[in-house]
C-alpha cells in the first residue's frame, strides 16, 4: 500500500470530516427552514393585504375619501387587527394609495423588509423585488 493510499483510507476514517458533513447538513437544513419560513410570512402578509385593500374599498365607498393610515381602518371598524401578522409587521397606507407592509425585529428576518401592494396596477413586490401581476382583491 503505497503513501496516497494511506492517506486517503485515513482522511475517510477522521471524525472531523463527519463533522464537517454534519454541519453542513444542519446549516443547509436551516437555510432551506429559514426560506419556508419567509414565504409563510410572505403569504400571511399578502392575504392581510387583501384585507386591508378590501377595507379600504368599503371605507371610500362610505366615507368618500382614502383612508389615512390603517389604524383609521381598524378604529371604525373595517378592518380587524390580524394577531398573526400585526406584530412583525407595520401597516401603512402611502399618498399614493399603496399599502405597504414593513418587517419589525419580531420577524425571523429581521427588520426593514417590505412587501407593497400597489393598488393602481395591482401588483405585489416584495423584498426579493418578485413581481406578481393581475392580483385581485
């Protein structure tokens, strides 16, 4: 048996490489957990926005003007805070009339990430700047 082979049949025995296997394994794993996870929050995010766009229809209907912020939604009674999503994001209506939802620390993400509902072209961008055109609410 010659040198190369030894090392070879060595380096297979040595704990470390297992190791190292192992923690790529738990790393990739928490990768791939982190990504579901976003796209859940992603899609609870997107059906509140519905909610919120859906409300603020009724409310223009009744009151003949925009709301201002989402709290005035939910101060009248159109819309109902949704625990699920209204405590790792914050909701805004801008002068454009788009609901913007933005990430707090709360998010496994972390904070700063925003999804925008543009109520003009209905389309929904999102952090990752993924369009999705034709969303009907």
């Amino acid at each position: 048996m010659n040198l190369d082979d030894q090392y070879k049949k060595s380096w297979l025995r040595s704990p470390t490489i297992y190791l190292h296997l192992l923690m790529l394994l738990i790393l990739s794993s928490q990768l791939y957990y982190s990504d579901s996870v976003l796209d859940g929050e992603r899609e609870n995010v997107v059906s509140y926005i519905g909610g919120i766009y859906n409300a603020t229809k009724m409310f223009r209907a009744d009151a003949d003007r925009w709301p201002e912020s989402v709290s005035e939604l939910e101060e009248y009674g159109y819309l109902q805070p949704w625990k699920r999503v209204s405590n790792k994001w914050i909701f805004t209506i801008d002068d454009s009339h788009n609901i913007i939802a933005t990430s707090t620390d709360l998010m496994p993400g972390g904070s700063g990430m925003t999804i925008v509902y543009n109520t003009c072209e209905h389309t929904v961008t999102d952090w990752r700047h993924y369009g999705f055109q034709s969303v009907v609410w």
